[in-house]
C-alpha cells in the first residue's frame, strides 16, 4: 500500500496498492463503510467501491455480496476508522 487516505467524516477510503507485475498502481476508492461491533469485535461492512481496474469492477457488479460481507478490524485499525 503507497497512499491511503480515511474519512472517518464521510465514512470514506481512498487507497493506493503497487502490485507486484502491475505496470500502473491499483486505485481503490471506497466512497462508504460502516463499523459494526458483535460479541466484542468490530467489523467494517464496505459499500460503493470503485477500482481503476475495470475487470475489479465488473466482478463487483456480478457479486454484489462481496461489499456486503464484513470483515474483521483490528483494534489499532479501529482507532483510525
């Protein structure tokens, strides 16, 4: 990851992965999470991703699920969300 920017105002990521192979760097842009908390753990539900990847968004399009899994945060990334 070369840049991430959060804004914990909006509920917004913005990302920057070099790949290892790729020619031009990933560019990620998650216009929407939300933070739930279960049985002590806090997970992060993502929503409205964008990639500069076309075939990233495309899979998006035909497995909409994928956004809307949660995923496990850990407690020193929590503080930053």
């Amino acid at each position: 990851m070369t840049h991430i920017n959060i804004d914990s105002q909006k509920r917004s990521l913005d990302m920057e992965l070099d790949l290892k192979g790729e020619a031009a760097p990933l560019q990620i842009n998650i216009k929407n999470y939300r933070l739930i908390d279960e049985s002590g753990e806090t997970y992060i539900e993502l929503s409205d991703i964008t990639t500069s990847r076309e075939w990233i968004n495309a899979l998006l399009r035909d497995y909409p699920d994928l956004e809307k899994r949660h995923y496990k945060v850990p407690a020193a990334v929590k503080v930053l969300l």
